[in-house]
C-alpha cells in the first residue's frame, strides 16, 4: 500500500469508527487486550530483537528502558486498556446548551477529531496507549513509532488490528508507517486533509522538528526539565522519598526529576542525606559551588540546569529562598511539571499560582504526572502548551466540539 492509501483508508476508517457506540468500540478494545494477553511471548521476541539492535547501535540506555517490554508491561498494557474501556465515552458529550430569544435550540457536543497522528520514538507502550484511547474516542490513528522499535511496534498493530476487525471495525482504524521510514514522518507532517492534528511525543529534537515544519495542526508535548524546590519550613522526612522517587524510580521518563532546590537553611542537613540516597541509586550529582562546599559532586554547568537528563543524573542547587527558587523555575522550567516540599502554606498557595507548568504540585512526586495516574486509563502525551489541551492528554482531550442548531424556520432579520 502507497502511504497515499494509507492516509486514505484512514480517513475512511476514522468515519466508520466515529459513528461506532459505544458497546462496540469497548468490545473492540477488549478484543485488543486479549490479543496483547495471547501473545505476550511473540511480543517479547520481537521487542528482544529491537533491543540487541539499539544495544549494537548505541542506543541510550534511557531509550533502552522505554524500548523494553517485558510479561508485566505487556500485560499492563492490557490493562490501561481495560481502564479506558471502564471510562465514560467522550463521544457526543453535551458542553454547553442554550435557547436564544428567538426560540433556537444550541447544543455543543464532543465529538473526535478524525484521523489522529503520532510520531514518537522507541516507546512501543505508546503503540498501544494511542491506539486505545484513539479508538474509545472514535478517531483513527496513524503511528510512526521510529526504527529503534520497529518490530515490536509491528506486532503490536498487527494484534491491535486483529481485535478491531474481530468486531467488524476496520483495521485501518490504527495504522504505523513505520514502514516508509522517515519519509513516513515527513508524510505525516504535510498530510493536511488527511491528518487532522498530529501529537509529536519525544526528544526536545523531535519535537521542535515537528512543530515548526508540520502543514498539520500539532498539539506540542514537550521535554521534561523537572523541579522540586525544597523550602525552608520542609519535613525533611517526607522530603527524601520523594526526591529519590521522583529520580529513582523511573528516569527515562519526562516527569522524572532533573533539578533539584533546596533551601540554604536546610542545605547543610539535607544535602549529605539525599546524596547518599542518591548515591546508593548510582545517581550521578551535579551541584553549585555551594552543593560542593557540603557534599562531593560533579561541578554544575548553565548546560547543566537545562538539560533534561532522562537518565541517573541530578543537578543540584542552593538558593537562599522562595523567590530564588522561582527565579530559577522560570529561566530554566520547560514548563511540564514542577514541585515544591514545603509545610508553609502561604508559599504552597504562592507557588501553585506563580509557576507557570503544566502541572504544579505540592509535596508530592513528580512521577505522578501521568495519564493512568490522574485515572485517564492511558495517556496520548503531556501537553506543555496552553491551545486546547494542556498537561496529560486523555479521551477528552481527543476530541473537539461541534455546535448542533435546532430550529423552527427562525430567519435572521
């Protein structure tokens, strides 16, 4: 098939999907975990062959971990599936209503974008997660998953298709031109007519290759330089596990920690206990002059405070208080997720209103900042910009709206 006809299957698809109920698009997606469920070992096989490749080719070993599927991510994925079965179906969800003076009845509704496409790299979950919540929310879905995993990714749609049309929905509902390489990508981004918004989700690279040479209309998720700023009225106690769980426990994703801040009044005390709970995790530290006067680390570079490592490295920076920590936030933040540890609840207030971040917690975890953790089933990315949608990415956030006019041969005079 020409990418040409793929597009346009799509397109045709995305019709057919789109007037589907919702009892049958649920059964579609219950098909589809159960073909993830009977085939885990064929899944695993093919992931195995694009890891040796990337391990041959030098790829990170943060994008080795987002390339690996194993029995327990596989059926997690079978899962997040499940979860957005259980969800109420956006589909024809009425926003807003209204009669006018002269008897005209408005009703807004949701209804899918259309065809929806994604190009991302080296996260064969995404395959699945996109393609779940493309179908619950009655669009199409055009993959470009990237060469790094390829033949998982070819799996994963070949089973996905086989659950939609097991139910009688076409299988070009979900779709990769993974097979046209690049050029597919580029395709992708000129598809106008065919494509009605594209969501970019990847490195800083990717993304900004995308936004700024796409005919389509793009919906920008962006890389994750993550804070926490430790203020000065912190419980040190809770503090620590959430430091060392907002780095440790998954790096290699966006909503993983990169900066860390902590107030100068509790440097002394607070910095030698999370290097050492670093250390004990291999987290390499990069710190201020004022971190290497208390602990030993690596010296901190400009470079440094806006790199997003997605990997077991930290920077680390002293400031003398909230309004420094917020200076910092501001010049460096690419505005995805920031957090601040604090028992002070005029500086909790303070910080939730000023930083300006997709998501803005207070004494939590980064890593919660996820689609199935704010109970979205899956999630198509996290939105950094402020058009639309912004922060996860669920079944609303993959629809738009249409407003239905009713009326009684009402002429405007």
């Amino acid at each position: 098939m020409s990418i040409q006809k793929l597009f346009e299957a799509s397109k045709a698809a995305s019709k057919v999907v789109g007037l589907a109920n919702t009892n049958l698009k649920n059964a579609a997606l219950e098909a589809m975990a159960q073909q993830l469920e009977a085939n885990v070992e064929q899944i695993i096989a093919q992931n195995l062959l694009d890891l040796e490749n990337g391990q041959r080719n030098g790829l990170a070993i943060g994008l080795q971990d987002r390339l690996r599927l194993d029995q327990k991510r596989i059926l997690g994925l079978a899962s997040a599936i499940r979860e957005i079965i259980a969800l109420p179906d956006p589909v024809g969800d009425s926003v807003a209503g209204m009669t006018l003076d002269n008897g005209l009845k408005l009703q807004q509704v949701r209804v899918p974008f259309g065809v929806v496409g994604v190009i991302y790299e080296a996260r064969p979950n995404v395959t699945v997660d996109i393609a779940a919540l493309a179908v619950k929310s009655g669009n199409a879905a055009i993959l470009r998953g990237g060469s790094a995993a390829e033949n998982s990714n070819r799996i994963l749609v070949s089973l996905l298709q086989a659950g939609l049309e097991s139910v009688g929905l076409p299988v070009a509902a979900v779709q990769t031109v993974d097979e046209f390489g690049r050029a597919g990508a580029v395709e992708m981004m000129q598809a106008r007519g065919f494509i009605d918004v594209l969501i970019p989700r990847g490195s800083a690279s990717l993304i900004q290759t995308v936004v700024t040479e796409s005919k389509v209309p793009v919906i920008e998720t962006g890389d994750g330089v993550v804070h926490m700023f430790i203020d000065q009225s912190a419980d040190l106690q809770k503090a620590l596990p959430m430091v060392v769980n907002s780095k440790v426990q998954r790096p290699s994703v966006c909503n993983s920690l990169e900066t860390l801040l902590v107030h100068e009044d509790l440097a002394e005390e607070f910095l030698p206990k999370v290097a050492a709970a670093l250390r004990e995790n291999s987290v390499v530290i990069h710190g201020c002059e004022k971190t290497a006067e208390i602990i030993d680390c690596v010296q901190a570079t400009d470079e440094d405070w806006a790199k997003e490592y997605l990997a077991l490295e930290i920077s680390i920076r002293v400031v003398a208080n909230v309004d420094q920590a917020l200076e910092h936030i501001a010049r460096y933040s690419t505005k995805h997720t920031e957090s601040i540890v604090t028992e002070n609840l005029a500086n909790a207030e303070r910080f939730l209103q000023e930083v300006d971040a997709a998501v803005v917690m207070v004494n939590s975890s980064t890593r919660f900042t996820d689609g199935g953790e704010f109970g979205f089933g899956a999630e198509v990315g996290i939105s950094t910009q402020k058009l639309h949608a912004r922060g996860p990415m669920g079944l609303k956030e993959l629809t738009s709206t249409k407003w239905l006019v009713r009326g009684n041969g009402q002429v405007r005079s």
